[in-house]
C-alpha cells in the first residue's frame, strides 16, 4: 500500500507518495517554504534523491512555488500539463476565474497583490521535462496509477489516481472548512461546468478518497453528492 504523506507549504497542500523504495511529490506549494519543504523530508529520513518524479497539477504559483529548488535537489523529471508547460517555463503568473462572487473578489485581491507586492506570487521558472495532454502511466516511476486530465480549474488541468482508490486533484476540488462538511466547488474554476464533467470522470474511475491542494482529504462520494 502507498503511504501518502501530506506536507502543507503556505496554504497549499503538497504530497509525497511512497510505495516501496520510490516516491513521487505532487505539488510544489507557495513560494518561500523550500525549507520547510526539506525539513519535513529530514524528519522522515527521506534524501531529496528518492524521489523519482514531480508531477504538477496545474501551474498556478501556489502550486509551483518551490518547484526549481526542489527540482535541483532530487534532479527528478518533472511533469506538467502540457498547455501550462509554457507558463512554467516564463515563470507566468496566472490566475484562474472567479467560480462565484466572492471567488471573484478574491480573485480582484489577488491581482492586486502580485501587483503591489509582486515577490508574494513570484516562482522561479521551470523546463518541464514531462508535458501531460493525455492519460500516462507512473509504472516506470515505481509507482501503480496514473496521471489522467482533469479540466475546470485550468483547462490543463491534472489528477495523480492510485490504483488503491486514492486520487490527488490538485484544485479540482477544495475542502478548507473547519469541519469538513463544507462545499467542495473551489471558489476559482475557468470552466466549472467541465470541472463538474471531471468529478464524474473521477467517480467512474473508481476512486475512493480525494486529495485536493488545499484543505483535508475527504470521501469521493462527495463529488457525486455535490455535482
Ligand atoms: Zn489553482
């Protein structure tokens, strides 16, 4: 069985799933938390090299924030969506649409901020080495599951599905609500109606519990019963 270890890097969720002797990181966090980043490696006796890929859900800054630092120490492939490889590799900042209201008024304060204080939201570019536009297998990374695309919060969107029904989503779905049983909707989708779409592909892949980029793990069955 994987073991899945969450490493939370500003408000963003990271992931080190391990199985055997390899592992993968999924995500990369906000900008400015390399060092806790390595630390929480340390404490688990983990040398950066074990890991054998870094997948990226999505190139959003809170998402890529430590990339090239964490990059440079496990010299690792690392693997993109490819219509977002080209943000990665100017260090772009984009950011999603408003999914509702407030979405968009955070999204407003946002834009403000990286204007204002620009080193809040800046990342250090990226040549992606892996560019995702379909389903790719994590066999040769020592790992049972697969990448599949998951549109709606970017349209390059991205999940990691483990075969044991463990599925990393990325902001395909949130869950930041102190008891948990909040909406799962994000408050920044590009297109919510193919994010919706995706929760469906999710649920007919059989997958069990839902991992996303910001907030808790919670049950799959919430993507049917909030769709
Ligand atoms: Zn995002």
């Amino acid at each position: 069985m994987p073991r899945i270890l969450p490493v939370p890097l500003g408000a963003a969720n990271a992931y080190i799933v391990s199985e055997g002797s390899a592992s993968i990181l999924i995500d990369a966090g906000f900008p400015r938390q390399g060092k806790k980043f390595f630390t929480a490696l340390s404490k688990q006796g983990m040398d950066p090299s074990r890991i054998a890929l870094v997948v990226i859900t999505h190139v959003h800054y809170d998402h890529v924030g430590n990339l090239r630092e964490i990059r440079d120490a496990c010299r690792c492939p690392v693997a993109v969506p490819a219509g977002e490889a080209d943000w990665l590799r100017r260090g772009a900042v984009v950011f999603p649409a408003g999914a509702h209201p407030v979405g968009r008024a955070l999204i407003a304060a946002g834009r403000l901020l990286a204007r204002v204080l620009p080193g809040f939201v800046r990342f250090d570019p990226v040549e992606a080495d892996i560019l995702v536009d379909g389903e790719l297998s994590l066999d040769p990374f020592g790992m049972a599951g697969r990448i599949v695309m998951t549109p709606g919060h970017t349209a390059g969107s991205l999940s990691v599905l483990l075969d044991d029904g463990n599925a990393f989503v990325g902001d395909l779905a949130f869950n930041v609500l102190p008891c948990g049983g909040g909406p799962i909707m994000p408050p920044f989708a590009d297109d919510p109606a193919a994010l919706k779409q995706s929760w469906a592909a999710l649920r007919r892949l059989g997958v069990r519990t839902v991992w996303p980029g910001h907030g808790r793990p919670f049950s799959a069955r919430r993507l049917r019963s909030q769709a």
